[in-house]
C-alpha cells in the first residue's frame, strides 16, 4: 500500500486478479475486498483450501460458504489469495519481495518459502526462520515499525494491521490484519503451524517468540 503497488485494502479482489472473478461458479466472489482477505472474513471455508498441493486456480474457484464480510472464518486460502495479489502487483514472489523490503534491512537471511506449481509464494505457510529472527518481526512491531532508526513498515500500517477488527470462535480473541488479537491481555500474536508464536505486548514493552 505504502509504495503504491496496491491503492487500498478497500479495493476489490478482482481488481487485481478479474481472471479469477470471471470464472467463479459463484459470482459474489466479485464483491470481495482486500480487507476481508487480510480480515478471514471474505465467506471462504478454511477445508478446501489445505495441504501442500494448493494451487491458486483451485483456491479462487471455491464456492463461498458466507456472504462476504458477514463472518469470520480462518481460511489459508485467502492468505495465498494476498500473495498472489502481491505478486501480480509488485511482479515479485512474496518470497522475493518479503527479502527485499522486511527481510534484508532487519538482517534476516530467511529460509525456505515455498511455492506452489504456478511460482506464488505460499501465503499462509512454510517459511523457515530461526526464533531470532521471529522475535525481530515482533520487535519491529513493538516499536511500530522502526528498525535502527528507519521506518521498516509504516506506523500507520502497524496501527492498522493491529486492531480489534471481527469476532472469532474465542471471545477473549479477535482478528486484525493476518493478527490474532489477545483481548485479555492487550496484545497481539502471529500463531504459525506446530505451536510457532511471535506475540508482543506493548503495554508490558514485550514480545515472546516460541
């Protein structure tokens, strides 16, 4: 968004990928926005869109199981969605691109990222990094986006990205922008596969890595 690639996350889905839009059994797939996708409340279920072997083609065909933005789901295939849209804007994989602009100026050397069968960047999974450097991810946050004095990510984007913004299955949770939201605690977390955590807190100056 900062760098104009993406105008605003108010912007349709299908303004980056109509190819997808047009050929979609159900045709209310065209009222579904880049928040709801960054939010999980787009109206996909989380079952059809699993596993090693997702394919972009197969994510944006299936049927919406909500109207759009009606309810939260989590939903992995909505995060391959934002990756690809990533990738049709910047021409970069989500790998390449999360290494130029995140990775290279907080001194992360990233591991693997895989990819599916058509080159994107998997948007909900795979990518290797030592706890070190998930604990640098929660630190650029906690300091809203400075990293050794520049602005990594904009403050602005921190706030955003980081509110309370729709109900989940716990009520002590809620969900942000690809953030679960920690109600009784104020803080926030990125919860990956196997028990991954990076939370921070800012009240307490605190981010855990796990």
């Amino acid at each position: 968004v900062s760098q104009g690639y993406i105008g605003t996350v108010e912007k349709l889905f299908g303004d980056f990928l109509p190819e997808a839009v047009s050929a979609a059994e159900d045709q209310r797939m065209g009222e579904v926005t880049m928040k709801q996708l960054l939010t999980m409340t787009a109206g996909f279920s989380d079952s059809q869109a699993t596993g090693k072997n997702i394919l972009l083609k197969l994510v944006t065909l299936r049927k919406l199981t909500h109207p759009p933005g009606s309810k939260w789901e989590y939903d992995n295939g909505s995060a391959h969605i934002v990756s690809a849209i990533l990738h049709r804007t910047t021409e970069l994989p989500a790998r390449v691109y999360g290494q130029d602009v995140l990775f290279r100026p907080l001194g992360i050397r990233g591991g693997a990222w895989p990819s599916d069968a058509e080159g994107i960047t998997l948007g909900s999974t795979g990518l290797t990094l030592t706890v070190r450097d998930m604990a640098k991810l929660g630190e650029l946050y906690l300091r809203e986006g400075v990293w050794e004095g520049r602005q990594i990510v904009p403050k602005i984007w921190v706030d955003l990205s980081t509110r309370d913004r729709v109900d989940t299955d716990d009520p002590n949770v809620g969900y942000g922008y690809f953030w679960w939201i920690d109600r009784e605690a104020n803080g926030y977390a990125a919860i990956g596969f196997g028990g991954q955590v990076i939370a921070v807190y800012p009240e307490r100056d605190l981010v855990v890595a796990v």
